[in-house]
C-alpha cells in the first residue's frame, strides 16, 4: 500500500473510541480516491516557511568573519589538523578538524569549541574504520594559510577569511567558503528580560557581555576590519522583522487566537517593562525558539542550532544525487527558486519537476567531468536544503582565480548546504573515476546488500489482495497465462486490524499453508509491517512495547501518540539498540504467528508518516534515546526500522538466510539492508519517463536494488502505458508492479492479447538476463557500484551525455532506452563510445557514436549490447527463478573492433549467506581474444552448480572452419551455425559445466 493521510489536527485522547473510528474511516475516504487531485504542495513546507533555512539562506556577508588563528593550528602526524576559528562578530570559537584519510578520502569536522551541551554527531552510518594516511602540513605566516600535502592532493587553509580549497593533480575541486556562506549558529541560552537588563547596564558600564555581543566587526573599502560601537552595530545589523516568527503560524487555524494573545500579551510587558524587548533580542529572532507551521508549533528547547556552508564544485559543470527528488538526473539551479530539501516525508502522488523532499534522503552529491569525478558526503541526518548555482556571477574565489590563469571560462558549481542541526562534517572523494568514487562512498558508509536470488526478479503486488483464495487465484492465474514471477505481497488489509504481525482470521485463516502452497511452486510472499503500533492494551506488540518503554516520547516526556492507518497509533524509537533488538525478536515463528521462513517484509510509512502530524510526520521536539530531538534524527528513522527489519529476518533464520526488505524511507547506508522503491507514483506517461532520472539518482546514492511501482500507484495505466512501463522496469533493477485499492485489478492476462504477450515477453526477457542481474548484484555488493547506471558512468568523457536521462546502462555491457510517450513508433537513441553495439533483438551491429533511429512498435524498446562484452543468459525461462537455478547458460558474446570481449559470471546457491561466510560461490571471468573464448576462476571454486554450457553466440564473428573446446585436457569438436547476413556465429551445446575452466578456440 503506502498512502498518506490526510493533515489531520485533531488531538485525541485514547478513550475517544467512536471518534477514532469515525475520523479513521473519514481520513481514509478523504485520502484514497485515485481519482482525487495530487499532492496539496501547501502541507509541505518552502524554505521562507522554515525558520533555519530563511536566516541561512539570507546570511550573505560581504566577507566571511569566520577568521582561523594560525596560532592554535595544532598538527598530529598521520593522525590530523586541527585550528580554531573564530566568528569574529560574536567572539563565538569553533574547533576545526582536517583527516586526510586512505582511499583517497578527505574529512572535514567543525564543532563549537565548548558548547552549552552537546551537538548532535551521526552514529550508524560510517562502517568503515577510517585509517588516515600520510600527510605533510606547513604553516605559511606571510600569506596566513596552512598547506596540507598527502600523494596528488593539496589542501590550502585559508585563514582570514576562513576557507578551505582542495586541489588534485594541481587542480582544484573543491572550495569551502569561498562565497562567505559558511555558518553555525551557537548554542546558546534563551534570553530573559532580566538578562537583557543585566546586558544593558554592562553595555553602559562600557564593557562586559554588552561589550562581548556588540562589538562587532565591519569591513572597511580597502578590505581590513575595525570595531564599531554598540549603535553602529545596530544600524547595520541583519535583524529581520520581529513579526516573521508570529507571521509563520498564521495558517493555524487552533492556535491563531492564542498566538495572537500571547503576542499581545509580550507586548504589554515589554512596554511595562520600559521598552526591554525581547523581539528586538540577536538571540531571539526569527523563529529561533519556537515556530509554527498551520496548526503546528515545534517548541525549540535548544534554540537556534542550524548550520551552512557553500561548497564550490570547481570546473564543473554537472553534479548529480541527493536523492529522493522527482526531478532531473543532472541537479538544476534552484537560485529563485525553492532549494532541494532532503526531509523524509510522506507525499503521495507527488509533483513532478521538483525539489520537494520525498521520502528518503541521502545527502551524498557527484560533480563529473570529462577530466575526472569526484564526490561529497554533507553527513546529517537533520532537515537540510541545498541550493545549487551554476550561473557566472555565483562564482567562488578559486574557480575566479583558477579562471584566470587558465586563461579560459572555467565552469562551477556552487552548492549552499543548509541543515538545522548539527557539526559540520564532510568527507570529500577524489578518486578520479565514477567507480573510484562510488567505491569510496560506499566502502566508507557500507556495501550494498546481496539480496537473495528471487527478489531480482518479478513480484506482484496491490493494495489489496482479499484473501487467502484471492492469492490462489492470482498465483494460478499466472502459471495458466505462462507468465513468470516469484513473489506475491499483501498489503496493510491482510492484518487484524492494522496490527502488525497479526491476520485477519476470516480472510486468512490458514496463513503458514497458504505461504507454503507457494512456497512449493519455488516461490515466496511478503507482507507489510509498518513501524506505526496501534494503541491497544490487547495488541501483544503495543502492550509489550509500552511495558518496556520503548516508544518515541513527547515533548513533555510522555508516549507520543499520533494517527496512522490503525487510528491512534505509538512509535518504537528505532534509534535504541535495544528496540531494534527487540523489534527484531518478533520475526520468530514464536511470536509472529502465522508466518513462515518463504514470508518477507514491506516497511512502509517509515518517514515515520503521522497524519495527524506537522508535514504528516513527527514533531520535531519529540524526544528518543539520549535525550536527542527528533528533529536531530528524523531522516535516520526509516533506515533504523529497516536495518532492524533485516536483524530479525537474520534472526528467523539463525543467521543463515539472506534478508529481504523493501523501504519507503531511506538514509545513507540504507543500501546494507535491503531495497527501496520510489513510493506512491501516479498512473501517467510523465512518472514512467521521470522513474529513470531518480532510480539514476537513488543508485548513486549507494542503493543499487531499486525501482518503481509499474504502471503507478495511482490511477489508471492505459494498456499501452501498462505495457511500456513493464518493458522499461524489466530492465530496472527492483521490478514490482502495485496499485492502489480503488483502482481496476491490473493482472496481465486481464487485458488483450497484443498487451498481455508484449508483458509476458517483457518478463521472460527478465528472466533470461537474471544470470547477468545477479553478476551485476554481487559486483554492486563487492564495489558499491550501481547497478542501472547513466551514461557517463561508462563513457566518462563524453561530454554530450553528461545531462542525458532518456537512457541509461544495466551495468557496462547493456544500453535502455525506454519508451515513454505515447503512440511512439520511432525512437531515437544515442550510442556512446567508438566501440559500436548490437541490437539485442536482431545482433545487428551500429557504429558509434552517433544517434540512430529505430523502429518501437508496441512490441519493442531499444536495447542494445555494448561491443567488447559478454553477457550471461537462461534462455528456458520457467514460472519462477528458483526452478531456473540448475538450468544451462548461454552467452552473448559482442565483439569490438579487435576482435576482443569480456564479462563476468557469478553463481551461489541464491539464497543462504555460505556466500560469505563459507565462501560458496563461483565468480567466472569470460574472456574472448585471439580467436579464443575462455572461463577462469577470480576465486577459488567452493561452490558445485549443475549449471552447464548450452550454447555460445557470437556478434561481429567470421565464419570459422572448426571450432573445439578443451576442459580438462581433452579436445572435443563443436557444431555451429553461421549468418553471414549480421555475421553472427552460434556455437551449439558446448555442454561443459559453467564451474569448470575451459577454453573454445575457432579456427
């Protein structure tokens, strides 16, 4: 499922029975009509509506006063440098760490020298033990700045005003603050009236803590600072209206009267008081200590605690990521617009063309050219927007200066990094390719899951199937229309109620002999558990839950309650090591009734969704363990239930079994637990075209096993869209098709048989690539990376593709181009590279590069096989994957312009973790050259497979007079076919077993 509700501000206290069932049944009408218009933009929030990001997004000095003291830089060999920085109009010290780390990786940490309490640091997300390297640091006095030197990477600090740039191969890449945007806002006391008192009469005794906030600094016109007096300062301050705060609230409607009574109330005090406002206070401005938002008020305990910095991407004119946005691949400017926003929100049939937050975020951003990649990572798990600029005027220091001297327009990027919590905390990647790079963020933050061999191929899903003899029927419907898949999914209406972990016993009586009729026909179920618990004293989870004291707690430091899809609803604080230990304690057979080791796991609405809520999620002073706000870990949330999710699966199974859980909401390092997918997408030709730039997206962000729901959540697919969305997400690597409750069954024998044979060919193409997809699954879980990839991943110098989201690779040796508009006959696509590539369909080859166009009948898109690879296929495609395990191999081999190919393939049981922890598996290296085709081991052979050589197909071969093969020591004749016509050769039954080294000479 995975609906949002609707902006419900209704408190209720638990006893309100009948209103609660009364409201949950009007919510969910108001929400669930396919046909009701799209997401209301106006319960989300823009930038001018969020207090943090109004004040960092206006901070625009004319010089930064953040000044480093060369005198406290402090140098610890191999280990770091470290220098305080001074704001130098607040007299506030902040402590500055620089790591130069292996595998060319820099880190970047600014704290508050002493602050008044601890700032929130991530946990969880860094695995990786980091391992400095060696470095070289000087101080320069003359020029005030300290040089860093480790291998091809320089560093050079800045120090008034502070900035950092960060150069390699003598080149810059990367400068921090050179538009003067880097910015913490202090913790600090709230003001009082008595303190404002005690301030005044120090400012009038000329010193003290008057002296210490108002004796500011301002820059002169030949650059140098001087001091100005108290009221200079307060002409040029940037103190924004007293009414912005009080102006934010004003949309809610419960709370409209009392805000206004307490507004009037401070005045008439302040004016008792003679004129000791508290309005005009630095440290009471613009949102600091509480903010409203319609009917919402987040009551900041810990005052203002945002931070900023504009990172530069030098000589660069693309950077990518920072996923989940429904928007272009290649990042766009956001300069009078709204930033992105990373906030992990629950937003149903959302726009389009926008940098709106959605419901995962991953604050992890690329920056290409055709010279090298590189990368950073802004760790926060704090609500954050970025604004991106790559317009001429925006140019930094460096880039100017770096301009200049090449003596050409050298392009930039800058990026205004805005978070309302935290340190700052950077790691930069320079490796200088986009493999370097996606190996370095993922080496550093986790490796990809290896899921299990089944959930790479085809799952059916809908909100909802009713009952057990539904599921029968859908998964006989399949086997009777010789349509392949190996999961089926039920939604939030198989439970007891909205209880998760619990059936519905009318619908689902006999649920273990349900799972295990389809378990028998190689196949498997999963079922949706939300992390929202339903507040009943019968409901073993809750009353278990509560008994321990697990939940999420409010403001006042009792159980937070708020609405979901059972009613009043509690929240397990997944941010405990304990919850998650004991959360993942329910997957067992013992407590989770019903349920079997064939049944797996759907997290939705783990943003955590709140209908009732600001935004529909949490408020953001509720308190989890340590005492942090949820407003510190809001985007970790989602990823924390997953993660647990996963540990129970584990548990089930002693450990033995691979996990599979799929997520709505994600985080960095979401990509160690499972798969996501792009949520409630709506039923139109504009979500099928823009699934492609954010599934590009999301698998740079680390997450390689993701997709889109075919033929949209929302709505009704037309039979030609239904078609080509199942023709595109068979070549993307989550492939599920889902539906919302109110709209029309979608089974593909339910509709003509031109579209039901076009999906039931689309699904065998799957299945025959499945051999490939698991290579390319393994190589994402060993390397980081992705496995559907842009363009340029492969061919990184050609400029032309860097913005191009139309097509996309399946790993290195597969190009897609989808089709997505309507009545398409004729498709145009561009092929990179010098090597040419061959049709899938017809082995015919096309020189490269250059754009060709081709014929897309309702029965085809455009694939095509990258010349110089070999891919793996199983051509005897079966009802599931599992019956396919032990069925003979087929190899494509395309050959390049000398003659030449090569490819991988990779083989385990599907299933178990022996992978890893016995190492049984076969991981073959294929390689075509000299007339020569051969597999060799890249590891030792622990696994036995009965997999065997059936046929081998050659592109772009001569007609050879004899062809043998040697295994073993012994020579044995093959039989071929020849078409001279596209001069592609089939080499007939090797028969060899695919775990042997063997060779194929033709002559």
């Amino acid at each position: 499922m995975s609906r949002s509700g609707a902006d419900v501000s209704v408190v209720l206290s638990s006893s309100s029975r009948f209103l609660c069932f009364c409201l949950s049944l009007l919510l969910i009408f108001l929400t669930s009509s396919p046909n009701a218009d799209a997401v209301d933009s106006n319960n989300f929030k823009k930038c001018d509506q969020s207090a943090f990001c109004r004040r960092q997004r206006n901070y625009k000095p004319t010089k930064s006063p953040y000044v480093a003291d060369l005198s406290t830089l402090s140098i610890i060999p191999n280990q770091e440098v470290s220098i305080k920085i001074t704001n130098v109009e607040n007299s506030k010290l902040f402590h500055m760490q620089l790591f130069m780390l292996t595998d060319n990786t820099v880190r970047l940490k600014v704290n508050e020298a002493s602050p008044i309490k601890p700032r929130y640091e991530v946990p969880d997300v860094i695995v990786k033990n980091l391992i400095s390297t060696q470095f070289s640091a000087s101080k320069q006095e003359e020029n005030k700045t300290v040089v860093v030197t480790s291998g091809n990477h320089k560093i050079q600090l800045m120090a008034d005003p502070f900035r950092l740039d960060i150069f390699t191969e003598g080149e810059p890449v990367f400068s921090i603050n050179s538009r003067h945007m880097f910015h913490i806002e202090h913790l600090r006391e709230k003001p009082t009236k008595e303190g404002i008192k005690q301030d005044k009469k120090s400012e009038e005794g000329g010193g003290g803590l008057g002296a210490a906030i108002t004796g500011l600094f301002r820059w002169t016109e030949d650059g140098k600072r001087e001091p100005v007096d108290s009221e200079d300062a307060a002409d040029d301050g940037n103190v924004e209206d007293a009414g912005a705060a009080k102006e934010e609230g004003e949309e809610g409607k419960n709370e409209e009267s009392n805000i206004e009574k307490r507004d009037v109330e401070a005045q008439q005090e302040e004016e008792e008081d003679g004129g000791d406002s508290l309005a005009d206070h630095p440290d009471n401005q613009d949102g600091m200590w509480e903010e409203s938002f319609k009917s919402h008020r987040d009551s900041k305990p810990r005052g203002p605690e945002s931070i900023g910095a504009d990172v530069s991407f030098v000589n660069f004119a693309h950077v990518y990521g920072i996923p989940e946005h429904a928007d272009h691949f290649a990042l766009q400017s956001t300069i009078g617009g709204e930033p992105y926003r990373l906030y992990n929100l629950d937003v149903f049939e959302y726009e389009l063309d926008s940098k709106a937050a959605l419901y995962g975020s991953v604050p992890f951003m690329i920056g290409h050219n055709s010279k090298r990649t590189v990368g950073m990572l802004w760790l926060n798990s704090a609500e954050t927007w970025i604004d991106v600029d790559s317009s001429k005027d925006s140019r930094g220091v460096m880039g100017t200066v770096f301009g200049y001297f090449a003596g050409e327009d050298v392009p930039e990027v800058n990026v205004h990094w805005m978070s309302e919590s935290g340190i700052i905390d950077i790691f930069f990647f320079l490796s200088p390719t986009p493999r370097d790079v996606m190996n370095q963020y993922t080496s550093l933050t986790g490796m990809p899951y290896m899921p299990p061999h089944w959930a790479i191929a085809y799952h059916q899903s809908r909100w909802n199937y009713n009952d057990e003899e539904d599921v029968k029927s859908v998964d006989s419907g399949f086997d009777e229309n010789d349509i392949p898949y190996d999961c089926l999914w039920l939604d939030i209406e198989h439970t007891d109620g909205k209880r998760y972990f619990t059936w519905d016993s009318k619908k689902f009586p006999n649920p273990e002999a349900m799972q295990n009729n389809i378990a028998a026909k190689g196949r498997k179920m999963v079922t949706i558990i939300d992390p929202h618990i339903k507040v009943d004293s019968g409901y073993h989870i809750y009353s278990q839950a509560q008994s321990k004291d697990l939940f999420v707690k409010n403001a006042h430091g009792s159980e937070f309650q708020g609405w979901c899809w059972p009613g009043n609803s509690a929240y397990l604080d997944f941010t405990r090591a304990d919850v998650r230990a004991w959360w993942a304690s329910q997957f067992t057979s013992e407590f989770y009734k019903g349920s079997t080791p064939h049944l797996f796991t759907w997290n939705d609405m783990n943003e955590p969704s709140v209908f009732n809520g600001p935004e529909i999620t949490m408020f953001k002073d509720n308190i989890h363990h340590g005492g942090w706000e949820h407003r510190h870990v809001h985007n970790l949330y989602g990823m924390y239930l997953q993660r647990a999710t996963a540990e129970g699966q584990l548990v089930r199974s002693n450990g033995n079994e691979r996990p599979f859980v799929l997520t709505r909401s994600f985080f960095t390092g979401s990509q160690r637990f499972g798969a996501m997918w792009t949520g409630d997408n709506t039923a139109e030709w504009s979500h099928l075209r823009y699934s492609v730039p954010m599934l590009l997206s999301v698998g740079l962000g680390g997450i390689s096993h993701c997709g889109a729901d075919i033929g949209g959540f929302f709505k009704n697919p037309d039979p030609e869209l239904l078609t080509r969305w199942y023709q595109a997400a068979a070549y993307q690597p989550f492939m599920r098709a889902h539906a919302h409750i109110d709209t029309p069954r979608r089974e593909p024998w339910l509709y003509d048989e031109i579209y039901k044979n076009t999906i039931r060919e689309s699904l065998r193409r799957r299945y025959e690539l499945l051999p490939y997809w698991y290579t390319l699954f393994y190589q994402s879980h060993k390397t980081g990376l992705p496995a559907m990839r842009p363009l340029w991943f492969e061919f990184p110098q050609e400029s032309e593709i860097f913005a191009s989201e139309d097509s996309f690779m399946i790993g290195d040796a597969l190009l897609v181009r989808p089709v997505v508009d309507p009545g398409t006959t004729s498709t145009t696509v561009f092929l990179p590279g010098t090597q040419g590539w061959y049709d899938v369909d017809t082995c015919m080859k096309f020189p490269s590069p250059q754009s060709v166009s081709i014929a897309t009948p309702l029965q085809k898109i455009p694939v095509f096989q990258r010349a110089g690879t070999i891919i793996p296929r199983k051509m005897r495609v079966r009802r599931c994957s599992t019956l396919m395990l032990n069925d003979p191999i087929t190899l494509f081999v395309a050959l390049d312009s000398k003659g030449k190919a090569d490819g991988y393939l990779y083989i385990d049981d599907g299933h178990s973790m022996n992978f890893e922890k016995q190492k049984q598996f076969l991981h073959k290296h294929l390689v075509f050259e000299n007339n020569k085709l051969s597999s060799s081991d890249i590891s030792l052979d622990m696994y036995k497979t009965e997999s065997w050589l059936e046929r081998v197909v050659i592109m772009g071969a001569r007609k050879p007079s004899k062809i043998t093969l040697d295994t073993d020591g012994v020579q044995s004749d093959l039989g071929f076919v020849y078409d001279a016509s596209i001069q592609k050769l089939t080499v007939r039954k090797p028969g060899v077993n695919v775990g042997k080294n063997w060779t194929i000479t033709i002559s």
